[in-house]
C-alpha cells in the first residue's frame, strides 16, 4: 500500500503537471520533425475517399466531429468537401460553432450540438431535405458511451447502400470498441490501422 503524502502533495501535482507538460512537447516536436500535419493522416484519407466513391449516387453526408485542425486542408472534413458533390448534402454536427463552413450553394451545413442530442440533429437534417444518410463519419467524443449513442442512434438512419466510417479505431477506447464488439451477423467490418508515423487508424462498416 502507499499513502498518500498529504503535506506535499501540492508540490506532487506540480510534477505530475510538468511531467505531461513534457510529454506534449516531446510528441509535439516529433509530430513537428516527422512533417505530419494532422491527425488525419493521408492514409486516412485515401480510405475516406475510396469508401465514399463505392456509393453509389451518394445523396447525403453526416459527419461527427467537424474541421479541428490548425490548418483546415487536413481534416476528414475538407477531404469529404473536395470529394462530394455540389448536390450531395452534408450535416456536419460538432459542440463547436463551425458555422464558417456553411455553403448554401455547396449543401454544406453545420450544426452546434451535442451529437448525443440525435432528436435535434435529425430535426436540423431534415429542414435540408435529409431523412436518411449515405455515409457517416464518426469523429467526435471518443468516449465507448458517446460512440455506441451515435453508432445506434444515427445508424438507425444510415440507408440500406449506407457505409459509417469511424475515425481512430486503433486505439482510442470508443471507436476501437466499435469495431471490435459490433454485431458481424450484421455489419461488415474493414478495418485499416496504417502504417505512418501517427496513424490514428480508420473503419468502414456497412450491413449484411
Ligand atoms: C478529433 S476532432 C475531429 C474533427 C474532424 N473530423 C477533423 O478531421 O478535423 C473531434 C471534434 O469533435 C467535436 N466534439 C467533441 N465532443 C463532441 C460531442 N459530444 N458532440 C459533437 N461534437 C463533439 C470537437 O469539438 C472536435 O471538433
């Protein structure tokens, strides 16, 4: 057993604080030597845009998660907006205001929301037109609970030619535990984990 040093365990946190400060700075100078730009690696993206271009008369888009890098070009986001086209509609719903992105001519729109709160992303998709979606991307909280709400909750949604993609499936707890426990009597799973520095890993999953 240990116990806890109480007198100092301010001056403790303060380590534990410079420690993952430390942390950062060594895997942000490697991610800087190495010339990645984001967590969406270009790996990721070949896929995105392999699994995307299978659908056929892709109609509408829902993606989990929107543009969250320094540098937009590097995002599954900006990877879907170069493939679609003008007449496919995108919902992208993320708790951040990415309303700079919407394009009216482009049928890009965006929601402020919880991605839980699904009653309210489907009541904004369907002001668009949007019943049903072809491809989802899952890129949001990676928590196991947020990625079986959102896996349930939109899957329920995804049309019978629909595919899901889910973004860092080789080790964030959520998405990894998608594609390791879903139902294969139901889903076909492709898993693709990478082999670049900082590959977060990607998966497809379509029904049976
Ligand atoms: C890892 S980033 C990925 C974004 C985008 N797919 C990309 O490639 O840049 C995750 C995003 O999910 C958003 N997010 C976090 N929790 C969320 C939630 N509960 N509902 C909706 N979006 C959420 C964050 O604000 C962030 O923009």
């Amino acid at each position: 057993m240990i116990n806890l040093d109480l007198d100092n365990c301010d001056r403790d946190a303060d380590f534990i604080y410079d420690k993952g400060n430390k942390v950062r700075e060594i895997y942000n100078n490697l991610v800087k030597r190495s010339g990645v730009k984001s967590n969406f690696s270009p790996n990721n993206k070949k896929y995105l845009l392999e699994y995307l271009n299978k659908i056929e008369d892709c109609r509408s888009i829902l993606e989990i998660g929107v543009s969250h890098n320094r540098d937009e070009r590097f995002t599954s986001t900006s990877a879907i907006f170069d493939t679609k086209k003008d007449s496919t509609i995108y919902i992208g719903v993320d708790i951040d205001n990415k309303s700079h992105l919407d394009n009216e001519t482009k049928n890009i729109y965006t929601i402020q929301s919880d991605a839980s709160n699904i009653p309210k992303v489907m009541k904004f998709a369907k002001t668009k037109g949007v019943e049903t979606f072809d491809f989802i991307f899952i890129d949001g909280w990676h928590s196991i609970n947020q990625c079986i709400i959102e896996f349930n909750g939109y899957g329920a949604f995804l049309s019978d030619k629909g595919i899901i993609g889910v973004h860092d499936t080789n080790y964030h707890p959520g998405p990894r535990w998608l594609v390791e426990r879903s139902d294969t009597t139901m889903w076909n799973i492709a898993e693709h984990r990478g082999e670049e520095f900082a590959d977060f890993g990607i998966s497809f999953m379509w029904k049976k």
